[in-house]
C-alpha cells in the first residue's frame, strides 16, 4: 500500500457566501438547526453537522460565490420527496428536479449564492417502505 502525508479524509468543506445572516438562515432552515454564534468578526460560520465533515459557511472571499454548475457534495435524505418540498419552501432555485436510478434518487438546488448541492437518496440504504 503507498504511503502519503496527506490524509485520507475531508477536514472541513466551505460554502463561499455574499450575505452571511442570509447563508445562516438559509442553511440552518434546510437542515433544521439553531443558529449558532459566528467567529472570524462574523465572517466564518460552522453549521452543527451531525456526521460527517463539518461545513465552514465562509463570507471571507465573496467572489468565489457560486461558480460551479455542478454540485459541491450532496446531503443524505431518507425521503426524498420531503427534502424536495422542504429546498422549495425556503425558496432555493430547483436546477434539476428529483432523478431515480437503480441505486440512487437525486436533486439538485441552488442556494442564495448560486451555489450548486444536491440531495440524494440511497435506496440500498433505506428500506423500500421509506422511500418516498
């Protein structure tokens, strides 16, 4: 097996934003969550993720804003459907609607940056019953 300094894991991702109260709002609304206080003289925000890599909202570099037309990662929804009506109630731009493969359902939004997620289901992770 090689052998690297680097590690074979994610630190941190960040979601470069304009308006950070926005962003706040935005994100803790997609994922249900309290606000929390912000560091950097407000301009860094960690979102309380459950698992995984934790995500930095970062208002530091406003030009980097939205300049994918792919998705940056994905969340993990059980229903998918839910998901998609909750990202249309908070107003985030649908830029493609829900797609079902064999394996996996997806879509994908944009947040008030422009920038490009997506939400995926897994159907080998979730029992068929819970599907939509």
């Amino acid at each position: 097996m090689l052998t690297s300094p680097v590690k074979n894991q994610v630190g941190a991702i960040f979601i470069h934003v304009t308006d950070m109260k926005r962003a706040i709002a935005f994100y803790n609304a997609l994922l249900g969550l309290d606000e929390a206080p912000t560091g950097h003289a407000g301009t860094i925000y960690d979102l309380p993720i459950a698992s995984g890599s934790p995500i930095i909202l970062d208002a530091n570099h406003p030009e980097r804003k939205g300049q994918s037309d792919k998705p940056l990662f994905f969340f993990e929804a059980e229903n998918l459907q839910a998901a998609y009506e909750k990202v249309q109630s908070i107003g985030a731009e649908i830029a493609w609607p829900i797609e079902e493969h064999e394996d996996i359902s997806f879509f994908t939004f944009r947040d008030p940056d422009h920038n490009m997620m997506m939400i995926c289901h897994d159907k080998r992770k979730w029992s068929a019953d819970k599907r939509f």
